[in-house]
C-alpha cells in the first residue's frame, strides 16, 4: 500500500458506531440464553481460581479455550463478518488461542497460580471485572441491555478474563498464551475508540494494567 | 446576478468558457431527455444533470455513495432504513448510487433495497473491483453484480487503483462485450494523483472518481483541468468528509447570500461548491437519513453559483 502514512484507523472502519453496537444487540438475541450458560462458567473460573485445587489449572483453561472458539466461530465468524470481511482473520486468531490453551492450558499444565501474592489478586480482580462488571457498561452508557457484552461470548470480556488468569498464572503463560488477547483488548480499543464509544478507554486500561504488571514483575526480577 | 445561456459551457466541454455567472436553469434543459418532467422542474426549480462525456448520457449531479452507511450487515431493520433513504432518493431524481466490495455488506444492502422498491429502471449502477489478483477481476464484478441483482453495471471503477493494470483491459474488454457501460478508476482523500494523472493521460476512461470538497481542493489543480481537457466524467467521493465537514459547519448559520444560489441548508451549500465546478459530473454523499439525503438532492435544484461565488463559499468555509 503505498503513501501508508497517509491512512489512519478510520481509513479502514467500514460501519458506524450504531451498527457496530446493534450487531451485538442482534447476536445477543440470536444466542440468548447462552449467555446465562456463560455466565456460569465465569462463575465456575472465580471459584475454581480463587481457591487451590488439584488440576484448577486444566480446568480453568479447557473453560476458557471453549470460550475462545465459541467466539471465533459464533461472534467473528458468523455475524462480525457480515459488517467487517476482516472478522474472518480474527475469528482464525481466536481459534489459534484456543488451541494455545489447550496445548499449554490443558496438556502441558502450565496454569500454576500462588494464590495471595499481587498478581494473583489483581488476575482475579480482572476476571471479576470481565465477568460481572463488563456486560453492566452497555447500560451504563446508554447503550442497553440488549447491547451487553457478556463474558464468554463476546469478544473483550472473554480476552480480559483470560489475560486475568494468565497474570496470575506468571509470566510464562502469559507470554505464551496472553499476545493474541492482549492484541484483541488492544485492537478493539482501537477500534471504539475511532467510534467515538465513550467505554472505548476501558479495554485499552485493563490491557495496559496487565502489561504493566507483567512489566513490573519482569524488572523486579531482572 | 443572472442566468447563463451558453450551453456549451453547462455540459462543462467548453475549454474556455468562465463560470461567472449561475448556469443552473440550462443544465436542466441540458439534462432532460431521461428525466419527468416533474423533477426537472421540482419545486419551480430546474433540476440540474451533466451529461457524461464520453456518452452525452446526463445524470443528476447528486448520487449516493454507500462507505459505511450501507454496511449494516443482516439488520433488517437498517436494511429497511436504507431502502427508505434510497426511495428518497429516487424519489427525488437521482440515479448513481456507488458501492464497492471493500464496503461490506453495503453491496447486498443495495439489492435489497432495489428488490424493494422494485428495482428503479432509471437507477445507474455503479460499482468497483477491489482485488490484487488480476484474474480474479471478472469473478468479483460477477459477484458483485449478483448482489446487486441488476442485469449489468452501468460503470465499474478499479478501486483505488488497486492492480489497475491487470483490471483496466479486463474491464474494456467487458466494456466492448456490452457487459458494463463505463470504465474507470477511484482514488480517495488526495492519495495517489500522480499515477490517477498518468493512467488519465494514457488510458480511455469514462469515469474517475477523486476526493474533493469546500475543504479538500487539491484536484483543482491538476485532475480537474485534465479530465475536461480528456473527456472524463469525475465523480467526487467523501464531499462532506465523511460528516466532519457539515457537522462543524452546522453549528453556524448559513450566510444570507447562499441563497443567491439557492442554498437552503449546509449540504446544498457545500455539495453546489462541489458540482459548480465545471469539470464535476456529480458528488456521491452517503447517508442513513432520509431527511439529510432529500437535502443532498436539494443541491440538484435551482441555480449553481459562479466562479465569484465559488471563492467566496470556499473564503467563508474557510473563515469558519
């Protein structure tokens, strides 16, 4: 593409904030009550990460990659796609996350938390955030019920939730398994922020904390 | 102020003629051939066309363009909305609507508007090829032209030039078969004129499509004075910056003197700066309000302003 500078985000947005915002009204309704089953799932994760129990690891990320391909299939694939060809890219990077999860996640059990240290409350403070307080922003701003973005079904909960778990889990994880969710918080942040979304800071801080953290981490260790 | 009455200068060929004074009633008679009588004097008011050069075909000069609005995917309740804005635009005369590949879905909401509103005879179909493979050229128009559900484009356009050089022989090739009516090529926001100037030189376009607006005025220099010197229908894309423009000029009262071109409202007033120039066939705001896009087609009504007018609507936006 030559003369590149000369392009910005809008350049490459092809809808409007209202129809971005109605496609998830729409897929909400088309997959209700989904939405209640993956609620419980997230409940499931808290439980499950909050207190220690022989194989919580697997669990916790054979939830997790169950959601991820669930989104790469219902949300990108079948209706972002009818107002955004790229979905398709991103419906194929959600699989390959899943499939990480379930390589590291699931098989080699590299979900190991340490319960009560700084990361692992600020891990479980983000899933709590991704599961209860992120379908509540809709609303909050005005945009509906129906537009809620529910963890485990639509797009940035379910990569909040997951960098959550990964922070905990430590930095091996996360590099392992956080890049795609990091690049989907970052690049969704992108996009509503050139819609003009007021949340649209939202998914751009939660992504920022992880990294910072992981960061602060590293130059301890270092 | 009085009306011009040289014809050679409303069809836009006439290599010297001046814009000083308002052309817009003989444009009208100028246009008139495929229009009711009706929308050609709506509201006591002729109603303006060009005619494409390389056919003498006239067309209004409003169409309607379809980036972003359009692609509103299965919605059908947005679908229905575009079909309503696009009945308020046939209603009100118009005939190009524009669309691309690239637009999402815009394509299929399209032919699902012409579906419903029993699709316009009077509507000109224009379209782009947005593929780098050369070969795979036909096979997107052919998909393209299946989402539409029309019979044939009227004008199919290589979209932002992309592998002009595989597409364009493609698409006269078609053109010699009677499979499209146009050829041409786009480009957008001021990118690539060098090589639009180039291809316009050397190749036997119908159409080019540039960005240009009150704002926008690169094209004045080079692009414009060379389509007329060549033949080549210009249509102008993103004339209200894509709502930035008209959203902040909104905001101040229209000056008392726009109505010496009979501007009621912001987007007459901006998009009669755009089609006043000589060389412009037609500008392709996109809309999803029924309202805003009856007052697009208000710019196809009554008079355009002159050469002196012109400066001062370009001072005044730029004061603002």
């Amino acid at each position: 593409m030559s003369e590149w500078w000369t392009y910005s985000l809008s350049d490459f947005l092809l809808f409007s904030r209202r129809t971005y915002y109605r496609l998830f009204e729409l897929y909400n309704v088309d997959i209700w009550p989904l939405q209640s089953v993956a609620l419980a799932l997230g409940c499931v994760i808290l439980a499950l990460f909050w207190r220690p129990r022989a194989g919580q690891g697997r669990f916790i990320a054979a939830i997790l990659a169950l959601c991820w391909i669930w989104v790469a299939w219902a949300f990108h694939w079948r209706h972002f796609v009818t107002i955004n060809w790229a979905a398709t890219y991103v419906a194929y990077a959600f699989g390959c996350e899943a499939l990480l999860l379930i390589v590291f996640g699931v098989v080699r059990d590299d979900l190991a938390f340490a319960p009560g240290s700084v990361r692992h409350r600020i891990g479980f403070a983000l899933v709590i955030f991704a599961v209860f307080v992120e379908p509540l922003i809709a609303p909050l701003v005005g945009r509906g019920l129906l537009q809620a973005e529910v963890f485990g079904v639509a797009p940035d909960p379910t990569a909040v939730a997951t960098l959550g778990i990964l922070l905990a889990a430590g930095r091996h994880a996360l590099w392992r398994m956080g890049i795609i969710p990091l690049m989907s918080c970052m690049l969704s942040g992108a996009v509503t922020w050139t819609l003009g979304s007021p949340d649209a800071p939202v998914i751009l801080v939660a992504a920022l904390v992880v990294l910072a953290v992981a960061a602060t981490k590293t130059a301890r260790k270092a | 102020m009085t009306l011009r009455r040289d014809p050679s200068d409303i069809a836009g060929r006439s290599p010297t003629g001046e814009r000083r004074r308002f052309v817009g009633a003989l444009v009208a008679l100028g246009a008139g051939a495929l229009l009711p009588a009706a929308q050609l004097f709506a509201q006591g008011k002729p109603f303006i066309t060009r005619p494409i050069p390389s056919s003498g075909e006239a067309l209004p000069v409003v169409g309607l363009g379809s980036w972003i609005t359009f692609n509103v995917g299965n919605d059908r309740v947005a679908r229905d909305s575009c079909a309503e804005v696009m009945r308020g635009f046939f209603d009100a005369g118009g005939r190009m609507i524009d669309s691309s590949p690239m637009y999402g879905s815009s394509q299929d909401v399209i032919g699902y508007g012409l579906q419903k509103l029993g699709k316009p005879p009077r509507a000109f179909s224009a379209d782009k090829v947005w593929i780098s493979s050369g070969s795979g050229g036909r096979a997107q128009i052919e998909k393209s032209r299946e989402r539409w559900g029309v019979a044939r484009f009227d004008l199919v356009a290589v979209h932002n030039l992309l592998s002009w050089q595989q597409h364009l022989p493609t698409l006269f090739a078609m053109k010699a078969a009677g499979q499209i009516r146009y050829v041409g090529v786009t480009t957008s926001e001021g990118r690539r004129h060098q090589e639009i100037e180039e291809i316009m030189r050397r190749q036997p376009l119908d159409f080019v499509q540039v960005s240009y607006s009150a704002v926008e005025r690169d094209v004045e220099a080079r692009i414009l004075p060379l389509a007329r010197d060549r033949g080549i229908a210009v249509v102008i894309n993103r004339p209200f910056r894509e709502g930035t423009l008209i959203r902040s000029v909104k905001r101040q009262p229209l000056p008392p003197w726009a109505s010496e071109a009979d501007c009621a409202n912001w987007a007459e007033f901006l998009l009669k700066f755009i089609v006043s120039h000589p060389a412009i066939l037609c500008a392709i705001p996109a809309t999803t309000s029924v309202a805003h896009v009856r007052e697009n087609m208000g710019a196809c009504l009554g008079r355009l302003p002159d050469e002196a007018m012109r400066r001062r609507m370009s001072a005044h936006i730029d004061q603002l």
